[in-house]
C-alpha cells in the first residue's frame, strides 16, 4: 500500500501501488504544466462508507511513497483515462484500473507520450 502525502494534512492517504505510480504520472503531467485540478476516489471498505476528493496545485508540496521498490509496468489505457478525467471539469476520477495486455515500462512512463487533452 503506498501513501500520498499532500499539502499539510494529517492523515496521510493509503492507496495501492500500482494505482499510486498511474496516479502520480497523471498527477505530475498536469502540475508540470502549472494546472490545478481534483482528484476523487471512493473511501476502501476499511474505511467509513463515502468518497473524498483533493483540490490539486502546484504550490501545494505533494509526496508519493511506494511500498515496493520495484516501479510496475504502466497500463498505457489507464493511464489515458486518467489523463481524460483529469482534464475533465470533475477532475481526476481515481477508479479500479481494468486489466489491458498493453503496458508501458515505468521508467520511461513520464506522460510525455500521453495526447494533450
């Protein structure tokens, strides 16, 4: 489980590896460009029923923690439907990845090939 740490919020944000290092290569493509936006997820069954969302900027420190050392490989579509909602007027939607045989290597997964929505 890895931890986004945002702003100077308490409590830190749990949230799975491999949707971590997607969410921080949308997150990251969008604060490169000087772009403020949200981001929205559904509470994990741990935690009390609801959904929260973040109001993302680029002056606000943000910091991606991983359990694993290893980066995985980057789901290309999933990576596009982050980049989509991102640019949306609700913001990113942080939902389950769907499984695609495709996928990019991470260390090469910088958003840079990603369509400018």
């Amino acid at each position: 489980m890895g931890i986004l740490y945002y702003g100077n919020a308490v409590t830190p944000i749990g949230i799975e590896d491999r949707a971590l290092a997607h969410l921080q290569v949308a997150v990251v493509t969008k604060l490169r460009r000087g772009e403020s936006f949200t981001v929205s997820w559904e509470h994990p069954e741990e935690q009390p029923e609801g959904r929260s969302t973040l109001w993302l900027h680029p002056n606000i420190p943000l910091r991606f923690v991983f359990d694993d050392p290893e980066p995985p490989e980057l789901s290309r579509s999933y990576l596009e439907e982050l980049m989509r909602s991102a640019n949306s007027t609700g913001g990113i939607q942080l939902v389950p990845e769907q499984i695609d045989p495709e996928s990019v290597p991470a260390d090469g997964a910088d958003g840079s090939d990603l369509p400018d929505d």
